[in-house]
C-alpha cells in the first residue's frame, strides 16, 4: 500500500473524531470538543526520542520566501530568513534585522537603520541595499502586495532603508516582517539569507545546518534539522503520523483539517484571521444600526469558538485580535439572551415575522456548524434565519452579486489592523455595501495617529454603534510536535519558531 493511500485511510478513520464539533448543531453552548482541546494529546505510552529532528518540505519547490507555497515550505523558510520587524505572540511588532525607525509625518516617509554586525549565511554583510530590494520585490508579489499597497517607493540613503508611503500610516512596523534575501539570489531556489539555519545539499541529503555566523549566537537548539521530501501536504501529514518528521504546522479548523494519532503535543497561536457575520446593508431591514446592534447582542461568541471552533479561536467582538494591546476590551459587551431578545422587539419592525437566509461556504464543517448555531440563537421574536451551505463558487458568486441576506465571512486583516478594505466606502471586501463618511474618516485618523490605542478606542466605539459587521473570533493556528521532543516552543502566526533560543529539542542519546 503506498503512502498517499495511508494518508486517505488514516484521515476517514480519524476524520469524525476531529469533527465533533461540526456535526450540524447537535452541540450545545458549552458542550463537545475535538481531541485537539487541550494542550496535549497522549497515549498510554510515549515514544522513544528520536535521534534527530526533521521538518518536512516540498521536493522540488522553491523556498523563496516571496514565491514558495503557503504551508510547510514557509515552515522551512522560517528559519533561513528574517525581516526588519517580526511580529510576537501579541501580533505586535518587534524589531529584528532593523535596530532604530523614525517617521516623519509631514512627508510619509519611515527611515529603518539595520541593526549592525548582520551577515548574510555566506558570510557577506547585510546592506540597505538588500533590504530595500527585499521590500520593492514584496511590494511587487502576490503574497504581500495588496498589504504593501500603503507603500509608494523604497530606496535608501546613507545606510538606511527609506519607504515613502501614499498616505500617513504609523502602523508601517507591523507589515515588515517580510523576509530579507540576499539581493542578486532571488531568483535561485534557495536565497541566501539571515537566518539562525542556512540549507545544505551534499552527500548526505538535504538539510538545514546552523548559521555559525547567525547575529543572535550560538542559541540554535540543534545544529541539523533533517529535511524529509513529500509530494504534497498529505504526504507531510503522513511523515508526521509515522514519526518520521518532528514538527507540522497546521490550521485544526481549516477546510481539511489534520487526522493524527499517536502522542503529540500542540501550542496555538493568535492570527490576524477574523471570522465574522456579515449583513447585505442594500436589504432595508438591515439599514437600521440598532437591528444590527441587537443581533450582535446574541450572539455566544464564547460558545462558537469554544465548541465549534474547538478552542482554536479568540472570541471577539471588534476587528482587531483581543490578545492586541489596541483591542477595547472595556466597551465590549455581555452575553445575555434576554438583553437580545427585548432589543431585538424594540428594533425589529412592526408587520409579522421575517425570515433571513444566512450563506456559508459549504466545504468548512466548522463554519457550517458555527452558522447554524448563529442562526438558531438568532432565530427569535419573529425573526426566523435559515442557512444555506453553497461550494465556494457559488459562495463568492453570491457575495459579489449582493443575492443574500447574511453571509458567514472570513477574512485576513494585516497586523497593523487596517480595515478599510472591508469596512472602507468602496472597499474589496465590503460586500455588504456598507458606506459611511464618518466610519472612513476615523479609520484614517486611526492610521495616522500617534496614539494608535486612542484612536482605534475612538474607531471600536463608532464601529459598535454602527455594527455594519458583527466579529466572531479570531482564528488560531497549531503547532504539532511528537510529545516530549520540543519543549519551550512559543509560536506566533508567521513563525513557529519565534524566541528560537528558548526552546530545547530532546533527542535520544
């Protein structure tokens, strides 16, 4: 039997035990959990340590940080790159290769020093030259153009990086996490970079060896990380499940989510990934904020991301993570069905009952349930909602059409939590046509201010009035590690190994 046919029978055996959770509805509020919930997952017995530590990767793709795939490449690329800033367990940034920043206002303009005594894997020093070509190329790209849009030019002058924005933006650090390559390499398969590993192909196979000459020390927990070549992603699941790789990265509530047995341990971390109700404002009954308001009042998002969500989500109920600085956690309110209830008969219209019909895409388990149980809570004093699962053709089809009444949404916002696009006049992802000169103005006043927590405070307080969406959660990404061979391993979204040189990796002797 071949690998790939493992892989599709592990996942039909393991598959309804992950899906607890996303079983149509049949959960209540603080019930169900997937084997994921906790923080470890154990047999009886634990396996023997192995005698290295691997990471898998996609044989003959690219590890260029700017072209590789999403997935486990980025994984690998992680540890042979850096960028100027990296953003911690908080989603804030931290500065990494850059060392001082300053903004100056009245031009748009941020100048990044690098940090001193950098060099490249091969032994040659980073330069502002680099970086900038770095971040001109990133500006260019698929992956992080549309969250560079902000930028207008990069070039440098007298050591260091300059970018001139189209607009005031304070927030720029929080987007430069973007990899730093050596200029001129961009083009081979692996770039030279900065990182604390550099890659290695000789005799003895493909492997990532630790960069002696790495800025941050000798700190690295293992000198060699073995690669093991896959195919595909399920070819890693597999490595994974048969011990053969040590580390997997993995969304535990994605559209296929990871089937895994044997002993493990997982760590979550926080993403930038909001899960939202969305309203088509263009329908008069949703042309009324205090509607809108009422609606969010009952919604359980502790439930969702508890039960439905399997703990692999932050419940939230203004666009920005809650494990942020900025979030307002003080004007958020209570989950209370009665307080829904007597605001939802003061707002909702005289004239018989009203049925809604909420869309989701069909091919997420987890979001399908999550609607479900949004629906049913919903589904009072006359107003009765309905959902209606289509495949992501149909899906997006409908969203861009305007042919719904509440849709189910997802969305990536960028750390520096932007959120013009969906909620801007004329935003890409403003699909329910919200439009309001007020909200438009405090989200630039939030962009260009000094005092970022103020301003988004001032932003959340107008965006709870208006509810022109109603927050879920934010999603979590996991980190899958064979039990007791890492220790001290604190993830973040874009790096699984960020604080490299407080985890230890245990290895037989």
């Amino acid at each position: 039997m071949n690998r790939q046919a493992i892989v599709k029978i592990l996942s039909v055996l393991l598959l309804p035990a992950m899906l607890l959770t996303g079983c149509g509805g049949g959960l209540s509020a603080g019930s169900g959990s997937s084997p994921f919930s906790s923080q470890e997952q154990t047999d009886t017995e634990s396996p023997a340590l192995p005698s290295g530590f691997a990471l898998p990767y996609l044989s003959g793709a690219t590890l260029d940080p700017v072209t590789c795939p999403d997935g486990i490449q980025q994984t690998v690329a992680s540890l042979l790159y850096e960028g100027l800033y990296e953003l911690n367990r908080k989603a804030e940034p931290e500065p990494r290769l850059c060392s001082v920043s300053n903004y100056d206002a009245a031009s748009f303009t941020w100048s990044f020093t690098l940090r001193s005594g950098v060099t490249f894997s091969d032994g040659s020093p980073l330069t502002a030259e680099d970086a900038a070509a770095s971040l001109r190329r990133a500006c260019a790209s698929g992956r992080y153009g549309s969250r560079l849009a902000v930028i207008k030019s990069v070039g440098t002058a007298g050591g260091a990086v300059l970018v001139s924005l189209n607009r005031a933006d304070t927030g720029l650090p929080a987007l430069l996490d973007i990899p730093i390559v050596k200029s001129g390499t961009e083009d081979t398969s692996v770039p030279v970079g900065t990182g604390p590993y550099c890659f290695v192909s000789d005799g003895s196979g493909k492997y990532l060896s630790a960069n002696a000459a790495w800025w941050g020390g000798n700190t690295q927990p293992v000198n060699r990380i073995g690669l093991v070549a896959c195919e595909e992603e399920d070819a890693a699941r597999y490595q994974f499940t048969s011990h053969a790789v040590q580390l997997l990265v993995c969304d535990l509530t994605g559209t296929q989510p990871l089937s895994a047995t044997g002993s493990f341990e997982f760590s979550d971390a926080d993403t930038t990934i909001l899960q939202y109700l969305g309203f088509n404002l263009r329908r008069p009954l949703f042309a009324d904020s205090a509607l809108r308001r009422a609606l969010s009042l009952g919604i359980d998002r502790n439930a969702i991301s508890r039960a439905y969500l399997s703990g692999h989500a932050a419940a939230a109920q203004f666009p920005v993570n809650p494990v942020s600085s900025l979030y307002p956690a003080k004007l958020e309110d209570e989950y209370s069905l009665s307080s829904y209830t007597a605001a939802l008969q003061a707002a909702l219209p005289a004239g018989g009952s009203r049925e809604l019909t909420l869309i989701v895409n069909s091919e997420n388990s987890f979001k399908v349930s999550a609607a479900k149980f949004i629906a049913s809570s919903l589904s009072a004093s006359g107003l009765r909602i309905t959902v209606n699962a289509l495949v992501w053709s149909d899906y997006l089809a409908a969203l861009s059409s305007g042919n719904f009444d509440l849709f189910y949404g997802e969305v990536r916002l960028s750390a520096d939590w932007d959120c013009r696009a969906l909620l801007g006049t004329g935003g890409a992802l403003n699909y329910g046509g919200y439009t309001n000169a007020t909200m438009d103005l405090l989200i630039n006043q939030y962009a260009a201010s000094v005092d970022r927590a103020a301003a988004m405070e001032s932003l959340c307080r107008y965006f709870k009035q208006e509810a022109p969406i109603l927050p879920i959660c934010f999603k979590r990404t996991s980190v899958l590690t064979q039990k007791d061979v890492v220790q001290g391993l604190s993830p973040t979204a874009a790096n699984p190994f960020f604080k490299l040189g407080s985890c230890t990796v245990h290895l037989a002797k």
